[in-house]
C-alpha cells in the first residue's frame, strides 16, 4: 500500500507546560510567543520546586550527566538496550566534524549494533560541495544545494535546502530496498505547484498542493509503505526541499541517527533558519538531540564574546526543549585543535578554545543536559600532535580521518551504551 498524507508543520499533540497548543484545526501560538511562556514556566518550576543540578560521570566514558537519573528519554533507551523495545531516535547537530560523516556514521553503527537498525533516520536534501555523505549518493543535474551560511532567511532545520526543476533521486549506497515510511519537510512557493515521488518499484504519487494559504509554506509531507531509491520531480520548480526522513516501516524496534552538519557552522546561526525550525525538530520526534558545534567558535574573530555565545547556547536549549520537551540533549565539547602545528611544544591553540570548552560545559551543567569532553577522549590538551603523528588526523590540526573519526563516534556510542546500563 502507497500512500501519503500532507500537512503543516505543527505540533499537534505536543503536551508543553504553560503552552496552549490549540488543536483541532485551529490556530497555534507563534514559536517565539510559545517559547517565552514555557522559559517562564520553567524558571517558576525551577525556583520552586527543581533540585540543584546533580553531576553523574558515567565510568570510564567522559560522559557526564547534569540532569535528573531518569528522564523519560533515558528510561526508553534502557528498554530498548535491556527488552528491545521501542524505536530510539537521535539527531546530531553541527559543523563539519558532523557534516564529513565519519563521526556520525561510526556512532550510528555502533549503536544501532547492539540497539538494532529502525532504518536511515533524517539527512540532507541533497549533497552539499565540500561534504561527504555515507549513507545517500545523489543525482539531479538541475537542482542545487543552498546553505544557510551563504545567507539568511527561510531555512529548515539543519540549513540546508535543494532546489531545482527536474528529477532529485536519493540511492541508499549500501543497497537497502526494505519499505520506508517517508517524512520530508518541504516549501512550496507555487499556488499550483505540483511534486510528484516517485520511488524504487516505479510507483508514483503526485503531491497537491491547493491554492489555499494554508498549504504554502514549509510543510511536512508524509508517505509510507516506500521503496528505495526515491525520486521527487518538481516541473515547476516550485520546491525547496529541507532535511528527509526514512525509517523502516514495519520496525517493532530499533535506533535511528539523524545527522545533519554543515561546513564552517556555529551553533548561534541557526538564527539563520526560519524561526519555525523547532516545528521541524519536533517533526523528527527525536529522544537524543546532540549538539556538536564549537570548533568555529574557538577559531573565531580577536574579541569573541563568550557570554553572547552562551546566550545563544542557552536560547537554543530552551527551543529544543519547547520542541521535544521529554528529549535529553548532549553536549559535544569542542575537539583539541590546533591553530599553528609547528609552534612550540605541542602547537599554537585557537585563542577562544579553552573559554569555548568551559562555557559549554557550564552551559550543560545549568541546563541539566550532558556534557561530553571530546578533548578528554583525545588524551587532554596538547593532544592533536600525537593524533597527527598516528595518522588519525589532518595536517590542518583540527579535522581528523576516516579512521580517526571512527575511533571517537564509537567511543561516544559506548559512553551512551553505559548510560542505559
């Protein structure tokens, strides 16, 4: 059976202290209004009632938990790890040690090994220049790819968009053709616009699109039942196609791990995005969102502000948690780096790196999140000489290989494994 179903990206069902969401077809606060009144609900909570941050590093791992022993997130992902049950859902968020793939692609492989496989999770639209992608190849000669670094104004999550006129074909490169039920958030900017997908057993469906406002915009677009590889077809070069989802249709149980970087980004410029991108990270329905940025930040102009940085972390937090309020988040602490590889001992350091580290471990430690010292798991500072030297990471001092990348994505896999001990 093929079929689909159309609808604004909206947050039905979406239980949020102090929030009214409005159901049944009705209107729904504004994100940025909605977010307000849950920032004071929590506050209030917190002043009455919330405990002082606790710190748990789980053994061995450089994984620390600031928050509560067992949030909801957590007691799914012990189900899933100790009964096999449910589907747990990650999303990782960041710049291009996420965007290569190498990191991202071990720690879904490492834990979809000992959790199962519930499918490919969400991904770009389409290939980005410079960045690699483990799981798609691409093709579509007339679409091309816009980043939300090159400018600002309506992205999707993750800042990515494919635009074109023509075919987009995605082809799983490992071959995969097990049904997928398909989410993909979208824009059409025609009243008359017309997307047809069409996916690996020649089956076709023609997406309509009314010429009511309602059904302009960004939208999640859903289909089940799909095989791979899947085609969308824009005639009219109406679409732009944000981040897609695929998940096994017919998994009972498992995990996905959605990765979605870009080149050169920082955390704060998810300003860049259309202010409605927690609507669709709410859509991803994820249990883990981790957020690996800082390597930029640390690198970044003479007079960096950290505050402003950690303003900017912090407002980004409280929107995920509006978003998917029973998620846990995860803090990736910015890798040792270095600026200048042959200066004294062991290299000139980025001059924000060490302000960079410890604003994000203390933003993790007054948000409750966890907090995992990727500078820790490399052996500490003044540790990237001996990673270059072993042929683990680049000349540049600040990316590594596939092989050293491997090592740190199964590394963070297993300090996730031990949470659900």
């Amino acid at each position: 059976m093929f079929r689909i179903r159309s609808q604004s990206c909206t947050l039905a069902g979406l239980v949020v202290q102090a929030l009214i969401l409005v159901l049944c077809g009705r209107a729904m606060a504004s994100p940025e209004a909605a977010i307000r009144a849950y920032e004071a609900a929590q506050e209030s909570r917190v002043l009455l009632s919330a405990p002082a941050p606790l710190s748990r590093r789980v053994d061995g791992s450089g994984l620390i938990n600031f928050g509560p022993a067992a949030p909801p997130w957590l007691t799914k992902l012990r189900d899933l790890r100790q009964r096999g049950t449910g589907v747990f859902r990650i999303v990782l968020l960041g710049d291009s040690h996420t965007a290569c793939s190498y990191f991202g692609d071990a720690l879904r492989e490492r834990l979809q090994g000992r959790l199962g496989n519930a499918g490919f999770g969400w991904m770009q639209p389409n290939a980005a220049r410079g960045q690699y992608v483990a799981l798609m190849s691409y093709r579509g000669e007339r679409w091309s790819t816009k980043s939300s670094r090159e400018g600002s104004g309506d992205f999707p999550l993750g800042g990515l968009v494919a635009q074109g006129s023509g075919t987009l074909t995605l082809t799983p490169k490992n071959g995969d053709r097990r049904p997928m039920s398909l989410k993909l958030i979208a824009r059409c900017d025609c009243g008359t616009g017309r997307l047809v997908l069409r996916d690996g057993e020649g089956r076709q469906l023609l997406l309509p699109v009314s010429g009511a406002v309602a059904q302009r915009g960004w939208q999640v677009l859903e289909a089940h039942w799909v095989a791979l590889p899947l085609s969308f077809i824009d005639p009219e070069a109406c679409w732009r196609i944000g981040p897609i989802g695929l998940e096994l249709e017919a998994s009972p149980s498992g995990l996905t791990l959605s990765a979605l970087g870009i080149n050169g980004a920082e955390l704060h410029e998810n300003r860049k995005w259309r202010s409605g991108w927690p609507r669709d990270l709410a859509a991803t329905a994820a249990d883990l969102v981790i957020l690996e940025y800082g390597t930029n930040e640390a690198f970044g102009r003479k007079n960096v502000d950290i505050a402003q940085l950690a303003w900017h972390w912090r407002q980004s937090i409280r929107k995920i948690r509006w978003a998917l309020p029973e998620a846990g988040i995860l803090i990736v602490g910015a890798p040792e780096a270095l600026q200048d590889a042959t200066a004294g001992s062991c290299g000139e350091r980025p001059l924000h790196l060490d302000r960079v580290q410890a604003m994000q471990k203390s933003v993790a430690r007054s948000n409750q999140a966890l907090y995992w010292s990727w500078q820790e798991a490399m052996g500490g500072s003044c540790s990237m000489r001996r990673w270059m030297s072993q042929g683990l990471a680049l000349q540049d001092g600040v990316h590594f290989n596939q092989a050293g990348y491997r090592q740190f994505g199964a590394a963070l896999a297993e300090a996730i494994l031990e949470l659900a001990e």
